[in-house]
C-alpha cells in the first residue's frame, strides 16, 4: 500500500523589476517571477530588495493564468528610502502561501520607474507513481 504520493522539491524564482506601470488592470509592463510546476507550486513569500533610492510607491503582485491574462492579487506600499553608508536601501519579506495551479504565474509591476529585485520561495508539487504492492 502506497503512503505517499507526493514530492516535494524547492523553486525559488527571481525577476528584476525596472519599468514604470501605474495600471492596476493587468496591462503594462509586468515581469513574471515564478511559474507552477505540473502538480502545482507553494509560493511561501516574497523578498523585495530595492537597488536604488527610492521614492514612495507601489510593487504590485499579479496572478497570470494560462491564457495570459494578470490578475491583480496584492499591492505592497514602499515607503521612500536613500541608502547611505549606514542606512541600507529598501527591503521586506512578504508571506503569501498560495497555491499556483500548473502554468499559473506570480507576477509583479512597480509603479514607479525604479529597481527592485524580487526573490519568490516556493515548493514544487510533484504526484509520484506508486509502485509499492
């Protein structure tokens, strides 16, 4: 009899966001920054690291499904920051734990013309045969 059929393997996704896009509807320039493995993906957070001052906005997460179309799933509001020799720039980790279905997309824009560096964690589902009688 068969315990388990499931694996689980990690997926960390990073994407570098650089082009304004004020729009909340889903058009513009948004980045993807981690896709679903076949039997789907646990994205548990979400580290933004700013690589630049920056001025007060908004990094916004979208969820693409399969045919393309963004979905706006959370807005997280960055404050202003300027870096200096003992102030370091911008930074936060987001906890999400969603599921992605297979081929579903975490995607992400910012509102203002500045650069920021998105690193997603996340769990590859994976269903195993089982063979075990």
């Amino acid at each position: 009899m068969c315990n388990s059929n499931k694996k689980i393997t990690p997926n960390t996704g990073m994407a570098l966001l650089t082009t304004a896009n004020p729009n909340l509807n889903g058009t513009g320039s948004i980045v993807d920054i981690i896709t679903g493995a076949n039997d789907g993906t646990m994205i548990d957070s979400l580290t933004i690291k700013s690589l630049v001052s920056n001025n007060q906005g908004m990094i916004r997460l979208f969820i693409k499904d399969l045919s393309s179309v963004y979905y706006l799933f959370q807005e997280i509001m960055i404050p202003t920051t300027v870096p200096t020799s003992v102030v370091q720039s911008y930074a936060a980790t987001v906890e999400l734990g969603i599921n992605l279905k297979a081929g579903y997309s975490l995607a992400a824009s910012t509102q203002l013309s500045e650069n920021f560096s998105l690193i997603a964690y996340g769990t590859n589902y994976e269903m195993c045969d089982c063979n075990v009688k």
